[in-house]
C-alpha cells in the first residue's frame, strides 16, 4: 500500500496524482473554506540564509496577505512559525508556535481546519503531517521543495517562489466562490 | 554555521517567538571577548531549561555557553542524562549521541568537519554525565584521548546516577550511600583527572562550578589548546542536590566545601609543555592587545 509521489509538474491530491494546476484550485479552496486557514513556514524560509530564502518568506506573507482579503468574516486566516523542531521545554505557547513533535497542540489550541507547510524540513514535516492526521480533522498541504508529502492530504513539490505567489492567484481567483464553513464549531480539533 | 548566516527573513520576522529575535538581536556571537560577564547584559545562549531549581548543573551550562570562544561554529556532542534535558534549549550546534558513545561521535565529526571546512576554525566540545564518560563510555573517552583527537571532553560530575534515581558511579566517593546503592561505594572514585594526564591529553583540570571567572578560564584554555593541539579534559562538580539530600539553596555551598584544599574537589590542573606554550603565547597577544587599545585610548584622550 501507500501512495506514489508526483513527479515535476504534478502533485497529489488525497493520493491521487493530478496536474498542478488542480492541485493549486483545490489547495485555494480548501483556504477559503477553513474557518482558520493556516501557514505554517519552517526555519528554511524563516531564516534568511540565503537570498531564495528570503525570497520564499516575502511570497509567503504576501500568500497570507491574499488569504487576509479573500475570506469572509468570521474565518480567521493565521501565520504560525515553526522555528525549532526540538521539543520545547518546559511547554510551547501554542499561540505563537507550533512544534513537529506535538504539532497538535497548536492545531487543537487555535481551531485549526487547514494548514500548509513550507520551508519546513522533509523528515520533520513527516513526522509533523503524521501527527496531524492521525490526530486531529485538519487538512493538510504541502508546499514541498523536494518531492512532495506522502502524508499530507495534497501535496505541491518543487516548491519556488512563482508556486507560491500563484497559489496566491488562484486564492484570490477565486474569492466569493467558496463557501466557508463557518459552521463547524469543531473545525481543527477531533477531540 | 556563519554568524551572518544568522538572520531572520525580514517579512516574517514579526511572527518569530521573541526567543529567536533576542537571539539575533542581543546574543554574543562573534563578541570576541565574550565571557561570563556578559550574563545579564546579553541574550544567554540558554533559554529555560527543565533541571532542577538551584541545580549546580544549570550554573555550569550558563557559564560554558557564555565562555566557548566560537559558539557559532562550536559543535557540542551530549549523551543520556540530565544534561539531554537541556540541549534542546541550547542555541549552539549539538548532536545527542547513543549513551557512552559521545566520544566516538565527536572524534568523527571533528574530523568531518575539518575536511568540510578546512579554511574554518570548528570546534567541538563534548558535555557529558560521569556515567557516560567514565562508565558507560570508558573505551570512547580513553580511545579518543590516545588517538590524539582534538576536542574538548567535559564531565559534569555529580558523583552518581542522578538521572535515574541515584545508583552507583565510578566517581562516586567510597563509601557513600545512595538511594540506590544502599550497601555504600566499595571502592575509591575513579582518578580520571590522572588517567587523562597519562591518556595524552594536553590540558587537565579538576574543579567546582563555584566560580564563573575560573570556568571561563578553563573553558577558553581548554577549547584552545584542543584545537591547536590535542585533547583536553575538563571534570566539574556539579553535584545533585537532590541525591545528596540538600535542599535547592544549597548547591553552592556543597560545591565550596568540596573545592577546600584538603577536599576531593580541590582545583587539580595539569598542563603539557607544548599546551604552557601555547598558553605563554596567547597571553603575550592578549596583552599586546591590550596595550594597544590603552594607547590608543590615550590617543583619543
């Protein structure tokens, strides 16, 4: 069992391998319809070590940015750093962070419905995806640079700065055409 | 790792935990004469840390990570125990080895790292409980000292097992009682200190935590010598208080008392003739340093 990868040019959605560009419309949808669409950028784009980097981090805030306008009140679109993936001690604030290993906690604490990884990496974010679905309702993509994330529900790979700045595009393509849903009170937490 | 490396993206700077900004903004990587001085004024190459309050081990943390000369290229290497409770809150490279096996791993990587950089000072300093470095890891600690390997060993002596609840180590002194070795050590503590003279190591020395200026000293020789010219073994007594039935105030006092001349803790340094050289030379640049920043002082006065 278990799933293939895509290769350069497509990605997966739930396992199954589509062209990109279905995976960017399914991706902007499953934003605009979270209650709490969340980014979560890892210490590859946090940390400007070199000038792609810093590139990938201005491309996120500016997909974050898109996703501030897109939604409809009462959704609440959030940013969360990965910075470190050792455990915190003695306990993360799961407001201001999340943790690969206990990624839940910020998942549950924040309601979240939604998340995409970026700049997070490869080994860390299968261990933070694993988690995250055995362990809560949220879905979860991948803004992979390598080959993309057997275990997120849809996975980009190759990630680059124009891959992120398009899902942008198509989150704003597709603004007022997705119906939130503003009524799962539950959202992220599964228990 | 590069100190200019260091360097948050500058768009999602605002969301990164304070810990990490203070980090860039008021640590002292790349601060030349960086010291235990700097406690209080920087940001600390520790953040919390989950050892006990008032434990002796903390002290020594703090002190080594404001005194290692290169932090920002410094790989430190730990092993089971209390002090793999505070790695992960430590801003400086480390790697957790198996338990006993810290001195393999850091023979590895230092030679590594001298192929991978070979235009860059990379230091590494191993840190690790008596169990791993005179029991479990005996054979590690003693092969890497005959071999010559150019890194710094650093024990944190607590005299026992603390981690687990108090058994038996070869350091711990003869007769005492823990409350899992209730019959009483049978034998003396292991003279490591002497066996690292006879091992090869170039810098020795024996001593409490009492004191941040004297572990800056020992930490600055100790690094220095070993990347110049081989091994170098520091032990300190950073006993657990709560083994030694003392209450979280105390641990300074234990380690006072213990360092008397006439104690087991007594400062003991051994120094081979090529690492006094080097010493000799070091403190003759420092102090050609020091005269020229006084006369230019002067100057500007």
């Amino acid at each position: 069992m278990g799933i293939c990868l895509p290769n350069p040019g497509e990605a997966h959605i739930n396992g199954v391998i589509v062209p990109e560009e279905k995976a960017y419309e399914e991706a902007a949808k499953q934003f605009l319809m979270a209650k709490v669409p969340t980014i979560f950028p890892g210490p590859l784009v946090l940390w400007a070590w070199n000038e792609k980097a810093a590139k990938k981090a201005t491309a996120v805030r500016h997909l974050y940015n898109t996703l501030k306008e897109c939604v409809q009140p009462g959704q609440t679109p959030m940013l969360i750093p990965m910075p470190d993936y050792r455990p915190k001690y003695p306990k993360i604030n799961p407001e201001v962070e999340i943790n690969p290993n206990h990624p839940n906690l910020t998942i549950w604490h924040n309601k979240i419905d939604c998340c995409m990884f970026i700049g997070v990496h490869c080994h860390q974010a299968n261990l933070a995806l694993k988690i995250i679905r055995g362990g809560t309702s949220c879905y979860t993509i991948a803004m992979c640079a390598q080959a993309g994330h057997e275990d997120a529900m849809l996975s980009f790979r190759d990630a680059s700065v124009e891959k992120i700045m398009k899902l942008a595009e198509w989150v704003k393509k597709l603004k007022g055409t997705v119906k939130p849903r503003l009524t799962s009170a539950k959202s992220g937490a599964s228990n | 790792m590069s100190k200019e490396r260091i360097k948050i993206s500058e768009d999602l700077y605002d969301i990164m935990p304070s810990d990490y900004q203070d980090l860039v903004k008021s640590a002292t990587y790349g601060k030349e004469d960086r010291g235990w001085k700097d406690i209080g004024n920087s940001k600390e190459l520790i953040e919390q840390h989950s050892l006990c309050a008032g434990c002796p081990e903390s002290m020594a943390f703090r002190y080594i990570l404001a005194s290692l000369p290169n932090p920002e290229d410094t790989v430190m290497v730990g092993s089971t125990g209390c002090t793999s409770l505070v790695f992960p809150m430590v801003a400086v490279h480390n790697i957790h080895s198996l338990f006993g096996n810290q001195n393999a791993i850091a023979s590895g990587l230092k030679r590594a790292l001298s192929v991978r950089f070979p235009g860059r000072t990379k230091d590494v300093v191993v840190l690790a409980g008596d169990g791993a470095t005179v029991d479990i890891g005996l054979d590690m600690t003693l092969q890497a000292w005959f071999r010559q390997e150019k890194f710094t060993t650093i024990c944190f002596d607590n005299e026992l097992y603390a981690n687990t609840g108090g058994q038996e180590s070869g350091l711990m002194q003869k007769g005492f009682v823990a409350k899992m070795a209730p019959v009483g050590k049978l034998f003396d503590k292991v003279r490591l200190p002497e066996i690292a003279r006879e091992s090869g190591c170039h810098y020795v020395v024996q001593c409490t935590v009492s004191k941040p200026s004297l572990i800056e000293k020992v930490i600055k020789n100790a690094v220095m010598i070993a990347r110049e010219i081989g091994p170098t073994y520091l032990q300190l007594y950073t006993p657990c208080i709560l083994e030694i039935g003392k209450n979280s105030m105390e641990g300074l006092q234990e380690m006072r008392d213990s360092e008397k001349p006439t104690e087991r803790f007594a400062y003991k340094e051994y120094i081979s003739e090529p690492a006094k050289q080097l010493l000799a030379e070091m403190a003759a640049k420092d102090k050609e340093k020091k005269a020229a920043a006084k006369q230019l002082a002067a100057q500007g006065a």
